[in-house]
C-alpha cells in the first residue's frame, strides 16, 4: 500500500501511508487508539475504500469493492469482534460464501473435506467440524474463523487485536499458530497496543501516529521503549488551559471494588485521569460507580451515600456521567437537543409531572449558547448535529443538572480540535469551581495535561494514583501496555 | 394539538408527519364522496364513521405510548375480550354501571402489569411475552365466562356508541367524546409531561434513558398498565355495542389497533409516534371500510385496500425521509 490517504468529513484519518507486508513474515501495526490502524486494516480488507494512494497485490493492483473480493483476491481479516455465524456448525462456517455445489445442492461431503482439510493446515484437527460454532471458546471460534480464510486460499491474513478475547495460554497457542502459518509462507499484519506481544509475534513494526508514518524497523533490534516513544512523539501545545487549583474534602472513596480493581479517594477541586488501553476495563469501572452495572466487591461512597445506588439515585446524589459511547449510549439521537440536555429532569424544565416547553427552550438555549453548539436550536433533532456539538450537547446535560462529581469517560473522542479545547477549558472551570472531576481517556497528553492525579489500568486492575508530574506519555503507555516484562 | 410545538419552527418533523397523515385522511374522505356520492359526507355517515373508530382508537392511543416507548402490546385483542366479560359480569351481578366499567379498567391495567412485569423482570421481548399473554388472557376470558355469551341487563353503558339521535349526548354520542377527551390527554401526556419524554427516550435509546437516570422498567411497568386500562375502556365500547360479554370477541383487533399506530407514523424501532397521527391513521382505516361497503364493494376488497395503505404509508415515510 503506498500514499493511502482517507478522510471523514474534515477529518483526515490517514494522510499518505505506506505499508508494505511480504510473505513469510509478520508486520506489527503499531499506533495510539485513533492513530489510523483500523481504517488502514478496513481499507486493505475492503472495507472502506480509500480516497487516495495505491494497492498492489503480487505485484498486480489491487482494489477491492467490498470484503468478499478481498477475500476472494486472497486477503482476509481476523477482527477483533468474530464475524462467524453463531447457529451454524464449524464447517458450515468454514465454507460459508464457498459452497461447493451441484445444481444448487450443497456437496456435503466437500464442505466437510475442505473444513477439515483447512483445520488440519492450522495444526489444529480436534476442533469437530460438526459442533455448533456457539458452543465454541472465544479461541476455538477464532480458529474456525482463521481456517475460514485458509479454506478461501487467502495469501495475507490481517489480525486486528486478536488476543482481546483470549486468556495467556490460548494467546501463546495463537502466537504458536501465527509462526506455523508465517512458515507456510503467508503474509501477516498484525494490529496491537500491546507492545509485549509485538515484541514477542513480529518481525516488523511500522508505527502509525495521527494517520501519519511515524517509523518502522526490525522488531528484534528495536528496544520496547524506543517503539513507544515513536508512538507518542509529539510536543504539547497550548490546547490546554490550567489555572491554580485547590485541593478540598474527600467526596468520592473508593476501595477495593470490582469490576475495576480499584481503590482511589476523589476531592474536591481535583480532576484524577485513569490512564489504559481500550479493553483495559475503565469504562466497566465508571459503570459500577455510577450504578450502571453492580458493584461485585467493594465498597464506593459518593458524600454520604454508600451501598447500592441506580443512575437516578446518582444524580439525585450530585454525579454525573458521560459515556464514552456518544451514539449508542450517550444520547437518543431521534430526540432533540433540549430534550438530551435535560433528560435527567433535575434541573428546571417544568412544573411538577409536567414539562413547561418555554421554560425547557430557555434552559436549553442557556447552554447552547455557553457551550457555543452549533445547531438550529433547541428542538433541533441532535442526530443532525456534528460530533463534537453532540459531545457539547451530553456534556451540557451534567452542566444542566448541576453535579458535583463528573465522570467523564473519553469526552474527547472522535471529535474535532476545537470542541476538544473547549472541553478542557470547560473541566477547567469546573475544577476551579470545586468539583471533582475522574477522566478516563486512552489519549495521553489530554491526560497528563488535565488531571492533578493520574492511575493507570492494565489488564482490569488500577493502579495507584500518582501525581501527574510524576509520569510521562512514555511511561503511562509502559504502564498501560504491560511493556515493563517485554523488551 | 401538536401546533404549539412548532412555535419556532425548527421541530417540524413530528408536526408534518401529523398533517401528512391528516392530509392522508382528508384524501380518502374526498375520494369516497366522489365515489359514493355527498350522502358519505353527511352528519350522520360522519358520526358513524366515529363511532366505527372509536373502540379501535381508545385501544390505539394505548398502543401508542407502548410503541413509542420501543415496545408492543399483542394482548390488546384479548384484553377487550376479558373486559367485556368482566363487565358483564358485574353487571349481572347488579353492581351498577358506573362499577362494571371501573372493574374493566381495573382488569385491563392488571394485564397491562403483568405485561409489564414479565417484559422488565424475564428480559423476554414484548413480542413474544405479549403474544403469550394474548392466549393467557384469551383462555382466562374463556373460563370467566364459561366459554358463553353473558347477556347483560340495558343500561347506560348500552348507549355510550348509540347514534345521537337514538341515544344521549352532545352533538355526538358519549363515547366519541371520551374518545376525545382521551386522545387529548394522551397527547398532553406524550408531549408536555416528564413521563412522556421518558417515554421517547427509551423508545429513542433505552441505553441513554438508563444513563440519564430515567427509571426504565418502572416506565415500562406503568406504560404497558397505562395501554391495559385503555384496552379495557375499549371492551367497556364494545360491550356498549355487543350488548353482551363476549370472550371471542375482538378476536384480531390487536392488529388492527398497531395499524392504526403504524399509519398514524409511529415507528415499531421506537422513540416516534403521536395521539393525533393515530386517531387519524385508526380514521382512515375505518373511512376505507365504510367507503368500500358503501360503495359496495365487497369485503375481500376492503381487505386488499387496507393492506396496501399500511405498506405504502409507511414506505412513503421512510422514502420522504431517505
């Protein structure tokens, strides 16, 4: 692939990328989340076409329309989420899209050879081709999906976070596998945060940092550290306003909770950053915080509250939260703005059982205006609005309702620079304001610039929180990665 | 009664969905009095008409707020049926009239909790638990009744669908009125309470709903008994026109009643869905009835009509919108 260049809206997700993989050798994708990985994966599986650049397959073009061409050209993904057919027996699953037929009647009998003939190519002939994929383990199941590609004669195979699913024993089976298949002569990409594991699977590493190359080399002549700091390597700019701030009492505590793993004591007037990989489970954490999932263990005391507490209790509470998934959880996106903002109905929007639409229309209009949203007004549907106004519109509804504690998971994802600055300003003010702020977010420098404290979760577990000064993006991303084993 | 939303003009979507729908039901009334000729559009064809729509209506308006907030009711049919058992019932039991239709309500809102109850407790779609409560409450109906017809002692429950000038009311027989009164308080309800809202945004996302401390099975609960009650106010209509308690009766009006949302532009994805559109979308069902018999065009006709208008409605929608 060379000069790959793809942009969403105004934003460009890749701009002039090259990456070239040869048989019989594993290339590491190595990159921050948001850093282009997965839209270059999609783009070379056919998944999204890309604006600019060139493909070659063999030597030959290559530009697929849509998945099944790439596989058809000899080019699969692994995704990270299976795409097997749940009800339907591993050969079934192995030949989909490939029946061997006569007259329109599947050929049973070589769709069972082909199944087993691909498995037994993977080293792996005990997985029955006549169990139902359902029943599978996440690593068998992974396994039929890899024999899928190989029944299809594909040549390169694309791994994107493929140990995301998978316990440590079935991950070293799966670095075992990607050896064997590497000797067979196939051409593998390989799409990790897990610098542990590129150490340990690849040959290669290209890194890509804001959609942009940032480097490559040898994987083995290449320390861990030196692959990180080609990850981060940018400077800090002014995006981030920081006037002084005082620490005050204890609001939120902490101890010993699952899911998280997490003992922490939150005051007043302080934003603590939890640093960590997607999957690394922070979200699964401010979930149980907020009474969104249970709190298996442990015990968290919101002022004076403790024991267990629903989303509406919360906020009854003084707490607010935002999700880190805007579309699918964090608004109704066939409502419109004044009704996301003022959803939770604590603030004032009517009189009793009752909404007064003036008085909601005010309310609205007050933040669209603080916030400076972009939209036709309050009863605009939010689905038409851009991102970063939609980000604008969830974060007002924790303005609206006045809380004192806000958890914030990944508020600046996905959106554009300027929404971004106005968001930390916003956290900012709020501090300067005494409230307490816990922000989750897999973006580095946003972290270490905004929060007073700083934990790192790996693996499910948070760490202890440190002061910001104390870390680096070089050694959150060492932290986070599990790096400190490798290298 | 959705004009006042638009006082800035920037909702629009709901509001023009609502005049499409009535431009809809204005189209057909016109189409039929050409057909028919102007006697279809005379007061006392008119007033048939509404009385036709009403049962049909009250148990929509229900389905409604059910649809909009992501949810079905396929047990309305059979609600209706036990209602008009029940109310039977206490009629013959000289309980007075006012009593057989409160104990309806009371038996429908009980349906409608279990409905509820079963939908937030077992996690089961509504789909399949309320086709399951539209055979339970069916056979519960049967056996209240003795799987009879209960005859029943004339009262003024009898003249609530009675034609104006054979019975009481205003201009328009009591019934119609409730009907009305109904669907404005509906709209009230969907529009301009707090429950309303929650109702469209568990309809819209049940996920953003539940972050924004929206207490959604609770919702639930009290939407499905809310739709119950109003399926039994619908069977006290029907036993007004039956004049009996009939457990087979309204056997299949579920369907009719999600059509009459479905036309009136409620979506079965959720979030969307208002009281005027389904009065309206319920009207139009019965003009094209009416009209087709009037126009003496057999059954099997009005059947195809009908089908064709719900699939084309909706297709148009999404097509205006896309």
């Amino acid at each position: 692939m060379s000069g790959v260049r793809k942009t969403f809206g105004a934003t460009i997700a890749l701009d002039e990328v090259d990456l070239a993989v040869r048989s019989g050798e594993v290339c590491a994708l190595v990159g921050q989340n948001g850093a282009g990985k997965s839209t270059l994966m999609a783009i070379l599986a056919g998944a999204t076409r890309p604006d600019a650049g060139r493909m070659t397959l063999d030597g030959r073009p290559y530009s697929p329309k849509d998945p099944l061409e790439a596989r058809r050209a000899g080019v699969a993904m692994i995704y990270q989420e299976l795409s097997l057919a749940p009800h339907l027996s591993v050969m079934e699953n192995i030949a989909l899209g490939i029946e061997p037929s006569h007259f329109g009647l599947i050929d049973r009998a070589r769709v069972r050879q082909t199944a087993v003939d691909a498995l037994r190519q993977l080293g792996h002939p005990e997985i029955s081709v006549d169990a139902l994929v359902a029943g599978l383990s996440p690593a068998s199941q992974q396994l039929v999906e890899i024999a899928r590609a190989l029944a299809m004669q594909c040549r390169v195979l694309v791994f994107d976070e493929p140990t995301s699913s998978l316990g440590v024993e079935d991950a070293t089976t799966l670095f075992e596998l990607i050896g064997r298949l590497k000797q067979q002569g196939l051409a593998i990409a390989y799409i990790s945060h897990f610098l542990e594991e590129v150490k340990r699977v690849s040959d290669r590493f290209v890194v890509l940092r804001d959609g942009r190359n940032a480097g490559e080399g040898a994987t083995a002549g290449t320390p861990a550290a030196e692959i990180a700091t080609m990850m981060i390597g940018r400077a800090l700019d002014d995006l981030y306003p920081r006037r002084p701030r005082t620490v005050g009492e204890p609001v939120l505590d902490v101890k010993d909770v699952m899911p998280g793993g997490a003992t922490f004591t939150l005051h007043r007037g302080e934003v603590l950053g939890i640093a960590g990989l997607l999957g690394a489970g922070r979200t699964q954490l401010l979930r149980a915080l907020f009474g969104l999932e249970p709190v298996r263990r442990g015990t968290v005391r919101l002022g004076v509250h403790a024991g267990r507490c629903t989303p509406h209790d919360r906020w009854q509470q003084g707490m607010g939260m935002l999700s880190e998934d805007r579309a699918g959880e964090g608004l109704a996106p066939g409502l419109s703005v004044g009704d996301n903002m003022t959803l939770a109905h604590l603030g004032d929007t009517g009189r009793g059982a009752f909404i007064v639409p003036a008085m909601q229309d005010a309310a609205a209009r007050r933040w669209i205006d603080a916030l400076g949203i972009r939209t036709r007004g309050p009863r605009q549907i939010v689905a038409a609005l851009s991102g970063g106004n939609q980000q604008k519109v969830a974060f007002a509804r924790l303005l609206h309702e006045s809380v004192d504690v806000l958890v914030l998971d990944e508020p600046t994802r996905g959106i554009d620079v300027g929404s971004k600055a106005q968001i930390y300003a916003l956290v900012d003010e709020l501090v300067g304001r005494s409230k307490a702020i816990v922000l989750v977010s897999s973006y580095f420098p946003e972290l270490l610039a905004v929060s007073d404290r700083i934990a790192v979760m790996s693996r499910g577990r948070l760490g202890r929180a440190l002061p910001a000064s104390e870390w680096t993006e070089h050694s959150l991303l060492m932290e986070a990665s599990d790096a400190r084993t490798a290298s | 009664m959705d004009g006042a939303l638009a006082v800035d003009g920037s909702l629009g979507r709901e509001d023009s969905l609502v005049t499409r729908v009535l431009a809809g039901l204005l189209l057909v009334v016109v189409l039929f009095a050409f057909l028919v000729g102007p006697q279809f559009v005379r007061p006392a064809n008119l007033e048939l008409m509404a009385r036709q729509t009403a049962i049909v209506c009250v148990a929509a308006l229900g389905m409604t707020m059910v649809i909009v907030a992501g949810g079905i009711d396929l047990s309305v049919g059979s609600v209706i049926a036990l209602a008009t058992v029940v109310t039977a019932l206490l009629l013959r039991s000289n309980s007075g009239p006012l009593l057989a239709a409160i104990g309806a309500v009371v038996a429908g809102a009980a349906c409608g909790v279990l409905n509820g109850v079963l939908i937030t407790t077992l996690r089961v779609v509504p789909f399949i638990v309320t086709l399951g409560t539209m055979l339970l409450v069916r056979g519960g109906a049967k056996g209240l009744a003795d799987e009879r017809r209960i005859e029943t002692p004339m009262t003024w429950l009898n003249e609530l669908l009675r034609t104006v000038r054979g019975g009481s009311g205003i201009l328009l027989p009591w019934g119609i009125w409730l009907t009305v009164a109904l669907a404005i308080a509906v709209a009230i309800v969907l529009q301009y309470t707090k429950f309303g809202r929650h109702l469209f945004a568990i309809g819209s996302n049940e996920r953003t709903a539940r972050l924004c401390g929206v207490r959604v099975e609770a919702s639930k609960i009290a939407v499905y008994a809310i739709a119950g009650a109003l399926a039994g106010l619908a069977g006290v209509l029907q036993l007004s026109q039956l004049s009996v308690g009939d457990p087979t009766a309204a056997i299949g009006l579920e369907l009719d009643v999600i059509a009459a949302v479905i036309i009136g532009g409620g979506s079965l994805a959720g979030g969307k869905g208002t009281a005027a559109g389904t009065v309206a979308g319920a009207a139009i069902m019965t003009v094209i009835q009416v009209g087709c018999s009037q126009q003496g065009l057999p059954n099997w006709v009005q059947q195809i009509v009908t089908g064709t208008i719900i699939v084309f409605a909706v297709a148009l929608d999404r097509w205006r919108r896309s």
